[in-house]
C-alpha cells in the first residue's frame, strides 16, 4: 500500500489491485488461448482419423495384391469389388493389370478407396505359363 497526503491533508490509500477493464482483457486474452487449443487438438484428432483410413486402405491394398499373386493369370481375375467379406463394406478396390515388357510378369497396380480417401499399390506378379502336353514326357522311358 502506498500513502499520500492530499490537498486537504486527508491521507488517501492507493491500491495496487486490477481494474475491470484489466480483467477483461485477460479474460479476451485467455478465451483466445483456449479457443486455439481446442482447435489444435481437433486438427490432431482429425489428422489421426485420416492416417489410420490410410494404413487401413494400404493394408487391405497389400491383402488383395496377396490374393491376385495366388491367381494363375491376374488379367482374367475379377478386376473391382469390395471388402465386405472382412467387414468394410464401404471400401471398394479396383485392379489394373498391364504388361511389364517382362516375358510372364504382369504390372499390377490396386486401388483401395472409401469416399475420397484412396491407397494405390503397385507390383509385379510372375503368370505361370501353362505346361504344354508335349513338355511332361518321362525322362529316358523305355
């Protein structure tokens, strides 16, 4: 507390406490804070939400590239559908199959997509030739 002697002679006390307007401002100030943190965190929630759809999408990629590599020619497979079967039946997958320029190896490449959100895969897959009949002769018969 500081003291001083007025004009009278009276003795005034000066506090040294905040003024309203003061408060106000820190409460603007503090509000501002706040409102940023929340949209801080929302961003992350959202960001999160879309890099687990991705890895989601990517794995089931990666699934149907297993699945195309146990086909014995990729270009007569079934070239869209869903995964449904596992429970996402909101995802779809498509499959474009192209020539490698490598004698029985086909570029593949599997789009995996739910809503705007999509993951593309891209290998090579081996096509088995076909045995001919004149190829499975027994060796040295007699």
């Amino acid at each position: 507390m500081v003291s001083s002697r007025g004009s009278r002679g009276r003795c005034t006390v000066r506090r040294g406490a905040f003024t309203l307007v003061e408060m106000l401002v820190t409460i603007v100030i503090v509000a501002v804070a706040v409102v940023a943190v929340f949209r801080t965190i929302a961003s992350l929630t959202e960001t999160d939400i879309r890099a687990r759809d991705a890895d989601l999408l990517q794995r089931l990629a990666c699934q149907k590239m297993s699945e195309m590599g146990v086909v014995t020619d990729p270009r007569t497979a079934e070239n869209s559908g869903d995964f449904a079967d596992q429970g996402y039946e909101a995802v779809t997958w498509t499959v474009e199959v192209e020539p490698s320029g490598t004698l029985n190896v086909e570029q593949v490449t599997i789009t995996a997509q739910r809503d705007e959100a999509s993951q593309q895969i891209t290998g090579l897959i081996f096509q088995r030739p076909l045995a001919s009949a004149g190829s499975t002769g027994s060796a040295g018969g007699g």
